[in-house]
C-alpha cells in the first residue's frame, strides 16, 4: 500500500514538474469539441442531440493520447525495470501508474466536460449524469489503455499500433457511457447504464493490471 | 499435447490430415452448397433470400470458433512456453478475420431485401464488428516487432484480452433485445429450424471447419518453412562471415 501511494506521488510529481502533459490533454479535448459545431454547423438542436456522443468520443480519444506515456518514458530510461524488480507485486505497480494516468488525464477532462457540454446546448439534466458515468468510465478507460500501452512497448510505430488495438475494447465504455446521458437527457433513469459502467470498472481493476503485468513482463525480459 | 509441441511430429500428423480433411471440405461444402441453392425449400417469409443464411451463419460460427481457437493456443503458448501454439494463434487470425468479414457481408446482402437496410448499429452486429477490429489489431500487433517472438508473446495477451468479446457476440441477442434474431440452433427446447433448412446449414457448418483446419495446417506449415529458411539463411551468413 506504501509502495503503491509513492508511485502514484511520484508520477503525479513528475506530470507536475513536465507540466504541459494535462493541459495538453484537456487543450485537445476542449479544441476537438470546439470543432464540431463547425464541422456539423450551429443548429443548437442537432447540436443537443450530438452532445453525449461527441463529448464521449472526443474523451476517449483525448486518453488515448496520453496512454503512449504511461510506460514508454520509464521503458526507455530503465525505471520500469527496476519497478519490476521490487518487492511490491506488478499488478500494484500498475495499477498505481493507471491511478495516476487517471487523476492527470481523466479528471482534468472530468472538470472540463460540464463547460464543453454548455457549449453544446447539452440538456441541464444531462449534466449530474456526465459527470457520474465519465467518473465510472473514464478509469476504465485508463486501465484497459494501460494494457495496450504495456502491449506496445518496444513496437515500430507503436501510437498508431496502441489506436488500433484500445479502440476496440474502449467501445463498451463509450456505448454505456453515452446510454447513460441520452437516458437522463431524455428523462428516463440511467441508472442501468451507470451499473454496466460500473460493472465493466470492476471487472477491469483486477483483470486489467494483471494483463498489463504479463504485457510489460515480456517486454523488458 | 506437448508431444505436437515437436514441428516434426506436427508436420507428420499434418501430412496424415490434411488430405482427409481436404477431401472432406470439398464434399461437405458441394453438398451443403447443393442442399442449401437447390434442394431445400424457400422460407415462408423470405423467400429465397433465406439461402444466405447457409453462407452468414456458418461463417459467424467460424469468426467466433478462429478466435476462441486462437485464444486457446495463446493461452497455451504464454503458460507451456508452447511452440507450435504461437505459431497456430498467428494463422489462425487471418482466416478467422477473413470468416468474420464474409459474416458481415452476407449479414449486409441479407439484410438490405430483409431489414432494409445495409447495416445498423445493432448489439450483435457492432461486437462482430469489434471482433474483426479484434483480429486486425493482433495481425498488426504480430508484426509490429522486429523479434518475432516478442510479436507473438504480446499478441497472445492480446487474444486473451479480446476474448471477453466471444461471450458478449454470443449473449448480445439475449441480452439487447434489438434488430438481429435471438439464437434458433442452439437453445432451451431444440432447434427452431425445420430440418429441411437444418440440413444444409450443419453441413456448411461442418465444411467451414474442415476448410479452417486444411487451412490451418496449410498455414502452419508455411510458417514452420519460413522459419527453417530464416535458421538456414543465419546458417550461411554467419558461416561466411
């Protein structure tokens, strides 16, 4: 449990000491969202309708760019292999480095998602329901990218490589996540597509370390 | 199963089997093919656009055999350091990509006279969808190293990790009740197929696996070449220099 709280300082102190990575993300979110309505033009009731899914896609990709740096930096300098070798077991190890992917990336967009969904002419009783399934989805997010970043270790082109591979299995998040806010939108109850979230969070915080382990273990052998 | 896990030994039984189960595809398919185009009645409800069921059902039924097959042999290979299971795992992703996508197409032609329309975003159909994504990444993720063993240990986990999605396709008509017809082979009660149409969708069935295994050991014997003229060409390198 120390272990696990020092990584996740650790890496949140060196997020802080590089600085522009969280902004970079929430930058891109909030840019990528901003092109939409000059993409599909002003109408603020197709906008409305859009707003779930736009808000949900452009914050899985937003994660998705910032998974290449979970493990790749602390591969090259040789820091995931002395990690490897400590006394705490991997999964932990993982799952702290997923924790901290989580609160530079996820809730930076988590803060940011209310501001864009105005924006977007989102329903006012959409809003408490954005908030609660991206707080359910956006750690699973984290924790299945980290399997792929873990998978991709060491690749040729591997930020293409780790879309090809994320994306797939991001789908779930996205469907029950954006269920969930044209349920509350629409009026009716989310609450069945906020469980799915929360069922898919709890099969991914043991299964995914675990797959992640295996990924990085065979990658620095 | 660690006596297969000698190329040797492997490539003997594949020389044993592949003629049989060559042989067998071409019968199975002519007379599924036969069954199913000429001598089986036409549906009450949809004509005769019913015959590409013969072809869509099948094919989904491979899609998801291939990768419960690849699963397997990479779970083999990560836990008994298995040889030969990389080896399978990486054939076996192309021809199951190549069975899903005959799925979906069919299920496309099918559903254009049927449904009206070419695709929708219905449960089944989007985790088929997925699967294909699936079977991309790992033929992608097999050459994405340049030591080929590393391809396959990360493949593998991969697979593994993939595989939540057989189970989600299998269920997806049961638990979303959308557009694509629940399960009517395999249920509670027996078939809900007349055996006239049952008849030639086993023997379709039957004739996909049987060209998925002479495929198989096809490709697993390329693949086993490639490796010997990889070992002999370092051989040469190494011996002039």
């Amino acid at each position: 449990m120390k272990s696990f709280v020092e990584i996740v300082r650790r890496d949140l102190r060196l997020a802080l000491r590089q600085g522009t990575d969280s902004v970079m993300v929430v930058t891109f979110f909030v840019l990528t969202v901003v092109l939409f309505p000059f993409g599909i033009g002003p109408e603020l009731n197709i906008l409305q309708r859009v707003s779930p899914g736009v808000l949900w896609v452009t914050a899985l990709l937003a994660s998705m760019l910032s998974l290449d740096r979970l493990f790749q930096t602390d591969y090259e300098d040789g820091a995931l292999e002395l990690l490897t070798l400590s006394p705490t077991p991997l999964p932990i190890i993982v799952m702290a480095k997923a924790t901290a992917h989580w609160l530079t990336t996820g809730l930076p967009l988590i803060a940011a998602a209310p501001l864009l969904a105005v924006l977007l002419n989102m329903n006012s009783s959409g809003f408490v329901t954005l908030i609660g399934a991206m707080l359910l989805g956006t750690p699973s997010l984290s924790l299945i990218g980290a399997v792929g970043a873990g998978l991709v270790l060491g690749a040729r082109r591997g930020g293409v490589l780790l879309s090809l591979l994320i994306l797939p299995l991001y789908i779930p998040v996205l469907i029950f996540g954006v269920g969930a806010v044209d349920a509350a939108i629409h009026g009716f109850s989310p609450n069945a597509q906020l469980l799915v979230l929360a069922a898919i969070l709890l099969a991914a915080l043991p299964l995914a370390p675990w797959a992640t382990s295996a990924a990085i273990r065979q990658a620095i052998e | 199963m660690h006596r297969f896990a000698n190329p040797a030994r492997f490539l003997r039984l594949a020389a044993l089997v592949l003629p049989w189960s060559g042989g067998l595809t071409v019968v199975l398919l002519g007379a599924g093919l036969y069954f199913a185009l000429v001598a089986s009645p036409p549906d009450y409800q949809q004509g005769d656009t019913v015959r590409i069921m013969y072809i869509h059902v099948p094919a989904a039924w491979m899609g998801l055999f291939c990768y419960t097959t690849m699963a397997v042999a990479s779970a083999t290979a990560l836990i008994w350091k298995h040889p030969l299971a990389d080896v399978i795992a990486k054939a076996s992703a192309p021809v199951g990509a190549g069975f899903t996508f005959l799925c979906l197409l069919t299920g496309a032609l099918w559903g254009k006279p049927m449904w009206g329309t070419w695709w929708a975003w219905d449960a089944r159909l989007t985790s088929m969808l997925i699967l294909l994504f699936l079977y991309f990444g790992h033929m992608a993720l097999v050459n994405a190293f340049d030591d080929p063993t590393r391809g396959a240990k990360a493949a593998a986990i991969l697979a593994l990790a993939g595989f939540v999605n057989v189970p989600v396709i299998k269920f997806s008509v049961d638990w979303w009740k959308t557009l694509h017809q629940p399960a009517s082979v395999v249920k509670m009660g027996g078939p809900a197929i007349d055996a006239s149409m049952m008849l030639p969708l086993l023997l379709m069935a039957l004739g996909f696996t049987t060209y998925f295994v002479s495929v198989l050991i096809l490709r697993v014997r390329a693949e086993i070449a490639g490796a010997k003229i990889r070992a002999i060409r370092l051989m040469q390198v190494h011996g002039q220099g």
